[in-house]
C-alpha cells in the first residue's frame, strides 16, 4: 500500500498520520523516521536493543528498555514512541536524556518485541498496560511522560487520570484527537489518488486497523491540572504539499497542537523550525531541552 506515492513530503505525510508500519514507510520512502542512522544513532539503536528485558504486564509480555539513574526523589522519564515505531526508533534520545535521569521506554503491544494483541485495543486497556510498566520501571517514582505522534497522544490521554504519579508531559508532534474529522473535513470522498488513500488509511487506523490493533475512539483533550506540559509542534510543513487538500490538512494540524495546551494551566509550545514529524531525528535538542524543563518544573 502506498507504494506508488511519488512525492516525499506526501509518503512522509502517510507515515505521521497513520503510522510507519500501516503506511509502508519503511520500504522505500523517506519518511525521517526511516532515513539512514548516523554511526551515533545505529549503536544507541543496537545498546537500546541489547539492554532491552521483558517483564509481564496483564498476562503479556512486554519489550522495556532503561538507561541511566535518578537521583532520589527525581522522575523517571518515559518514552512513547509512534505508531509502528519500536524501542530502537528513540534510542538516541534515551541515551541522551539518561546522562541526567533514569530514562526507559518500552514496546506497546503489537510493536517491536512484545506480545501481539489478542483483539483490538482501546484506550483502557492502552493505559493499564502503561500502568503495568511505571509499576515495573518507576516504582513509588514519579514520571515524565514524552510521547511522539500517537505516542504523545497516548501520554496525553493517560496524564489527566494519574497526576498521582505523572508530573510532566513532552508531546512531539503528538496525534491530535481530532485528526479523523480533520481528515474527513479536509478530504470528500470524492477525492482520487494519494489524498483518497491517506482519506481511507486514517478511517482504517483510527477503527483499529493498524499494527497495535487500537481504536482511538473516545480520544480527547482532557484536563491534567497545572502539570508542566510541554507541546513541540513541527516548523516543516510537509503536510501542505499535499496537492488540493494538504493546506487543509496543515491548518488542522497546527491548530490540534494548539488545543494541547488545554491539558495545563501550565503549558507551553515550541516550533521546532527545522523538523518535520520526527522531531527528537531532526532536532532532538528541542526535545532535550524540553523534557529538562519540564523535569526543573517538575521538581519545584
């Protein structure tokens, strides 16, 4: 699927929305997920890999990865990464982040090496997976949540219900909830060639067709409080090269990282004007710097 998709930015536009796995981006496109690792980020990748356990979560078996210490009293934080995206994909990140912090991440079911799902996922069960692994990873610890794409929107969803234990969220360029009506809004059905593709892929994931097997039905802007939250968007607009409906799809976009802040009192976005999609690959230092404020925040 996808296959015959020329353009670059179109292919990388498939891959934000509907995942890397579901979209084909990993054969042949040059999505920034799937560009040639640098020396740096292929032995981060192989350490992340090496230094992977499995630990059992509601009767599964779920791939984690952990790097660094945190000193006492200190959040761990935790990586989500996009749909179809494993724990190699943020290894650099990971090994960044843990020079300061206990940093792990870990495989949703249907990713990488953990179990595959049994039947479609929902956003409950998502997050009693999730619980399962801070249980694991963090203990009595608080945590940091920093989501990519849907990752972010996983983190999104998950905070507002536990800031018992989540102190602080990181979205890059996190899914907004509204991307399915955005889509439908943007493209009729009418439309003909990649835009009607990408039209049915995103009705197709958002139901469940995709990798992780997960509805996002219920996805919603919910209320964490004055939790430090910290939204990078991306300065690349790659969205709108999209012919005909592509602004659309760009405007939407935009204004769904803006209805991020809602989550905080205490919220702030950042424009990584150099990245597309993959921010923590173009210009992991925005992230850095990000996840660093939110922990001095945090930590107040």
């Amino acid at each position: 699927m996808f296959r015959n998709v020329k353009s670059t930015a179109v292919a990388a536009m498939l891959c934000a929305v509907t995942g890397a796995a579901l979209a084909g981006c990993d054969e042949g496109s040059e999505s920034e997920a799937e560009a040639p690792k640098s020396s740096a980020n292929a032995e981060a990748g192989k350490e992340a890999s090496s230094g992977a356990e499995k630990i059992t979560v509601e009767g599964h078996s779920v791939n984690v990865s952990c790097s660094g210490e945190a000193a006492e009293d200190q959040p761990v934080v935790v990586l989500l990464p996009g749909l179809g995206d494993d724990v190699s994909k943020m290894a650099d990140l990971q090994q960044t982040l843990s020079e300061k912090t206990k940093v792990c991440s870990y495989d949703r079911l249907g990713q990488g090496e953990s179990d595959q799902p049994e039947d479609v996922q929902t956003l409950d069960s998502v997050d009693k997976l999730l619980t399962g692994v801070l249980d694991n990873v963090a203990e009595d610890r608080p945590v940091v949540l920093a989501g990519h794409s849907l990752g972010g929107l996983l983190a999104a969803q998950y905070a507002p219900a536990h800031t018992d234990r989540v102190v602080g969220l990181v979205l890059m360029d996190a899914t907004p909830p509204s991307t399915l009506d955005d889509t439908k809004e943007a493209i009729p059905e009418s439309a003909s060639g990649p835009a009607a593709e990408l039209r049915a892929q995103t009705i197709a994931m958002y139901s469940g067709e995709n990798p992780e097997m997960l509805s996002l039905e219920g996805a919603k802007v919910g209320s964490a409080g004055d939790m430090p939250v910290e939204v990078i968007e991306h300065g690349q607009p790659y969205l709108a090269e999209l012919p005909e409906y592509g602004e659309l799809l760009e405007k939407a976009w935009g204004e769904g990282q803006r209805k991020w802040l809602e989550l905080s009192e205490n919220s702030n976005l950042t424009t990584a004007s150099e990245s597309g999609h993959h921010i923590y690959v173009d210009q992991p230092d925005v992230v850095v710097e990000a996840v660093e404020r939110v922990l001095a925040e945090a930590g107040k």
